[in-house]
C-alpha cells in the first residue's frame, strides 16, 4: 500500500488544483440553487478527492492535471446540460406527485416491493447452504467475503442479478416512511445486517454513501432539525474517521491498537487520494484498452452476464491491476487496485480525447439524474443517486457507473415509462380519474 507520508508533495500543485477547481465550481453553480447546486457540489468534490487531489503529488506527470481539469470541465457542461431541464408547470409538477403517491406508490405496493427485496437479499445471500444459524451470529468483518459474495454460480448470480434490479425500487418505496425515522432507518439496515451475517463483510464504500442518504434525508424532510443535524455531522467527523479507519484494519485481520485521529486520517488517506499515482504507469507505456470492446461492453450490459459469459466483459480495473501488480489475474498477491476516472480515460480514448469520456459519463449521469427529478416522490431514489452512484463513479469508475445506471435501473425505467404515459393521457383526458389528485382543471 502506499504511503503517504514517504511521497514528495507539492504545495503549489495543490494550491492550483484547489483554486481552479473551485472556479471551475462556481461558474457552474452561479446560476443554480437548492439541490441542483449541491448536487454539482457533491459530484465535484468527489472527482476533486479520486482524481484531483493526487495529482499534487511529484510522481505524478504534471500532464495530469492539465486533463483533470478538461475532464471536470467537459463533465460538469455535459451534465448539466442535460440533467437539469425542466419544463413542467407547477400544475402538471403536482398532478405528477399526486398521481404516483395514490396510483404507483401506495403504501401496500411499496410494502410490497420491499419485502420482496428482502427475500431476494435474504436468499442470495444465504444460497446455496442456507445456514439461517449464521442470522444471530455477528462475526468479525474479513475482506475475503468481497470476493467469494459475487463469484458463485449460474444460480447466485441470477439472484444477485434480480438483487440488483430490485434496488433502485427499494430505494423508491421509502418515499412511504420519511417521516417514520424509526422504519426508516429498520428499512436501510436490514439488508446490511442480512448481507453482513451471510458474509462478514460490509465495504467502506456502501456504508458511507449509505449513511449520507439516510442524513441527507432527515436533512430534507426535517427542516426544523437542519443545524442539530449539521452540527452532529461536523462533530461526528473526527470519531467516524477513526471507526473507519479501524473496521478497515479489522476486515484484513489486523490486531485492534488505539489509533489517532492523524493516524486514522493518513490511513484512510493513504487509499483514497493516491488513484493518480497509477498514471505515470499508463503514460509511460503502450498499455491501452480497445474502445470497441468498450463501446460493445456498454451495449450489452443489459443481457445477465450469466447468459451472454465473458465474451462481452470490460473488465478495466481487473486488467490494469495484473499490469500495475504484474502478476496475472486471480493470481496469487493480486488485488484490485483503482484508478480513477481520468486514468480510465486515458487509456480507453489515449492523451487527445479524453474529454470524450467526460461528456459520455456527464450525458448518463445527467439524463440519469433528469429521471430522477420529474416527480419529488423519486426523492430518496434520487438522493441514493447523489450519494452513492456519483461517490461509485469518481472511486471506481466506469466499472461502477454504467452497470448500476443500465443494468440495475432496467426496471426502474420500465416503471417509468409506464408512469410517464400514464400521466400524460390522465393529464390530458382528466375524466378518466377521480378527482381527488388535488388539480382543478
């Protein structure tokens, strides 16, 4: 692992970065509120951690930070081009609402859908043994269970795969239980606790992004307890470095010993900010990956892995990682080591067009979050959205995006487009309803 406080660090690199970084920013908030600012906010520190900060380190060829900022740039246009049109009246705004809330949403349908989740979690995660005894018992985190979760056969895969699909409407239906907190929070842990006793392991990134859209929802839905929240949230910052700097350690078997708040921050540190340092690997050498093997990955992401094998995969971060590492894939001392988006991007489209991946992730994830903002009642889907797609996106990059944004929203957009005509001959044709969506016409 590297360390941190061994590599030279330049401070003017840094104060660069910083400071276009966050001009960058604010010309593209200048003319936004509310959450389409924060969202742009969000988005933007999380490339400015993954892609943006290692590049004040030596090593790294000063080239990157020139492509850094073309990839925040091309990304933030691109996005918000086409994430944040709207055209709907505040009646049609309202009738939408209404119609999902009574019609799609009820509190039975969405009780449905998440007792169904639960199942599939349940069952997928205890297939193919089945040992319910494991439910009661909570085991110490080991990091082995990452791997062997997702690598079962034909019949795991295709219920992790329902799994996946059933996601995006889980995070739906709690819309019902906003202002149940209680339920709610039930509602969030009871797939981690199943998944967690199953299989002693709950990654960094699930629990983190998990955790901002539960605070991010009593954020939004409880406004007299805003600054409690905030307070909470700044004062909490220093313990949860340290517990998960701790449950990090723990996962690979490392003995528990008191830890500092500086010792936790470089530990952590050490993993998160370091992504650019694997550039001077790729610029140095031919090292390249087909961008027609891309664009067909992308293709077929829909069709289950189970059904159309290996024939189609991409798998970037797999392969770049046997390179960095040098030993083969699944080898022994391999691992997956991240690299960030704008070294993806360099070695899929090579140093002049980059920003072309900038503008194709900006598009899906716009039109993506465009989705999500037709009706409040995709609120929480949509602050999952913010939270954990974007945090999956600058971390893990397109490994992450484009399988959660086209596989796992299959039935999502379904559901969607059902609503979307649906609405508009209701809207149109108003006779066909009853009159109890709170429009007058």
């Amino acid at each position: 692992m590297v360390n941190i406080q061994y590599l030279d660090y330049s401070i003017g690199r840094f104060v660069i970065i910083l400071l276009v970084t966050w001009i960058i920013i604010y010309l593209a908030t200048r003319r936004f509120k509310g959450e389409n600012k924060f969202v742009i906010y969000v988005i933007s520190l999380f490339l400015f951690v993954y892609s943006g900060i290692g590049g004040s380190f030596i090593e790294v060829p000063i080239i990157y930070i020139f492509y850094y900022f073309i990839f925040l740039i091309f990304f933030l246009i691109v996005f918000i081009r086409i994430g944040f049109k709207n055209t709907k009246t505040i009646k049609y705004q309202i009738f939408v609402d209404n119609f999902i809330s009574k019609e799609i949403l009820s509190r039975r349908n969405a009780n449905i859908i998440i007792l169904t989740y639960f199942t599939v979690v349940f069952v997928s995660s205890y297939y193919p043994d089945f040992n319910f005894k494991r439910l009661f018992i909570i085991l110490n985190p080991e990091l082995k269970f990452s791997i062997e979760r997702f690598h079962g056969d034909s019949i795991q895969s295709l219920l992790f795969y329902i799994e996946l699909l059933l996601r995006p409407l889980y995070f739906l239906s709690l819309i019902q239980y906003r202002k149940r907190l209680i339920r709610f929070i039930l509602i969030l842990i009871i797939p981690l606790y199943i998944g967690y006793t199953a299989s002693p392991y709950i990654s960094r990134s699930d629990l983190v992004p998990l955790s901002l859209v539960f605070l991010y929802s009593c954020y939004y839905y409880y406004p007299i307890y805003r600054k409690t929240i905030i307070l909470l949230l700044i004062a909490s910052i220093g313990p949860m470095i340290i517990m998960l700097y701790r449950y990090s350690m723990a996962r690979i078997g490392a003995e528990f010993q008191n830890t500092s708040l500086i010792d936790a921050l470089v530990g952590i540190l050490n993993t998160e900010i370091t992504f650019p340092l694997h550039f001077k690997e790729f610029w140095n050498n031919e090292f390249r990956q087909d961008i027609d093997q891309f664009v067909l990955w992308i293709i077929t992401l829909p069709i289950p892995g189970f059904i159309k094998g290996s024939a189609f995969g991409f798998s970037l971060n797999y392969n770049t990682s046997a390179f960095l590492l040098n030993v083969e894939k699944g080898g022994t001392g391999y691992y997956v080591l991240l690299i960030g988006m704008v070294t993806e991007s360099f070695i899929i489209f090579g140093k002049y067009f980059i920003f072309l991946m900038a503008i194709l992730c900006g598009y899906v994830l716009g039109y993506t979050y465009r989705i999500l903002s037709f009706s409040s009642q995709f609120n929480i889907l949509r602050f999952y959205f913010i939270f954990y797609i974007c945090y999956a996106f600058a971390r893990a990059g397109t490994g992450a995006l484009f399988p959660t944004v086209i596989n796992s929203f299959i039935l999502f957009y379904i559901v969607v487009i059902y609503i979307y005509n649906k609405v508009n001959k209701c809207y149109q044709y108003p006779s066909l309803i009853d009159s109890s969506f709170g429009v007058k016409n």
